[in-house]
C-alpha cells in the first residue's frame, strides 16, 4: 500500500522522483524509485518526513488507499457542479443527514489502549525503532510484554493475521520453533526461528513466501519473542 501511495501523492502534487528526493535530503532518485517500486520501504523517521511533506498521517500513507479517497471525493464534486440548483439542495441536505447521524451515533470505548512501536511485515519487510510510538485502541487482554507492534502482510497466516497487534518480550536468546521479532538485512519482519541440520533460518507460516536463511550473507538480530 505504501508503494501505492507514494507514487500517487507524488504524482498528484506534479513531483517527479527527484523533486520528492531532494525534499527528504537525498541526492538522487534511486530510494524514491526503489520504495515506490515495493522493494522496502524506509525508516520510521523518512516516513515521518513523507507524510509531513503530503499532509497525510502515517497510518493513512501505510495503510489506506488514498487515491480511491481522493478519486471518491473529487467525483462527487464533479457530479456535484454539473447538478441544477434544485438537485444540488437535495445532494447537499442529504450529506449534512448523513453527517448528523454519524455524529450522533455513540462508539463504545475500547477496553484498553496499546503503545504500538512500529510495524514489522510478513511480506516485504518494515522498520522498527527511531522513537515511533503510536497509542491505539485494543480490545482484549493485554500480555505482560516489553513492546508492540502491527503485522503488515499474510505470511505469518493463519497464527497471525494482517494488521494483528501482537505483544514482544525482549531477548536475544530464543528456541527452535519460536515466533520471533527479528531485523533481517536492515528490515523487521516477524517469523519462525528455525534450527535443524539445515542450519538456522526464520520461516513464514504461509508457503508461498520463501525462508529467510541466517548466515554470513545476512545481517540478522533478533529483537524478542512473541507473547503469545
């Protein structure tokens, strides 16, 4: 979704790839070109940067299709000015009907609330850390546990699903077998740790995503151990 976004805002405010570069500090094109094209995507902080840049949140430019918002928007003003005066009344007492009754309507709070540090991926791979923090609403019990985070992607499916919080306890040490927090190559993934006569590796639930191997190619951390 990020890729998505990024291009599309891009677009939209008639940058090309350089213009946005140069507005993150950066000398050439070649991050925005890889990042629009899905490869990763960038740190916590850079992320920051690009939201702040296109007046959007975080949240949105991760998780929302902005241009079908947008699309929506600025079509139904179009219709809208085409519409005789008589019609446009209707359109407009229609939407502030609609308004007030969203407005009246009573959400029920949720039992708690969650520090959410950022999110780790099933797919492609996401950044942790850079001080991002982010307070949530959770229903449900919440673990004893060092730190949260959202899971982007369907790898780890069905034990954990796409945006699924799920709660971390700090180590570096961990078993065959465990669900683990871990940066690979400079991105934070969730996975299974894995130790057999194979060697070592971090393995996703959902077959059609290939193993990580942990070996001298790769750096590798692990962060912690999912709670669950």
């Amino acid at each position: 979704m990020f890729a998505n976004n990024l291009k599309y805002l891009r677009e939209k405010h008639n940058m090309d790839q350089l213009d946005l570069a140069i507005k993150l500090g950066r000398k050439s094109s070649s991050s925005v070109s890889e990042w629009e094209k899905g490869k990763y995507t960038p740190k916590i902080g850079v992320l920051n940067d690009i939201a702040e840049i296109f007046n959007v949140s975080i949240t949105d430019l991760m998780n929302k299709d902005l241009s079908l918002e947008t699309e929506s928007r600025d079509g139904l003003l179009r219709i809208y000015d085409k519409l005789k005066p008589n019609r446009q009344k209707i359109v407009y007492e229609t939407a502030e009907q609609q308004y007030n009754e969203q407005n009246n309507v009573i959400e029920l709070p949720a039992n708690n609330e969650v520090v959410i540090s950022g999110a780790v991926s099933a797919g492609t791979g996401e950044y942790l850390g850079d001080g991002f923090k982010e307070t949530v609403p959770y229903n449900g019990e919440i673990p004893d546990h060092d730190f949260a985070v959202v899971v982007n992607g369907d790898s780890m499916e069905p034990t954990f699903e796409n945006k699924q919080i799920i709660f971390v306890k700090e180590t570096n040490e961990v078993r065959n077998g465990q669900f683990v927090i871990a940066e690979y190559d400079h991105q934070a993934y969730v996975k299974k740790f894995m130790r057999d006569e194979n060697g070592c590796r971090l393995v996703s639930l959902n077959k059609k995503y290939n193993d990580l191997p942990i070996n001298e190619e790769h750096e590798t951390s692990i962060f912690g151990v999912v709670v669950l």
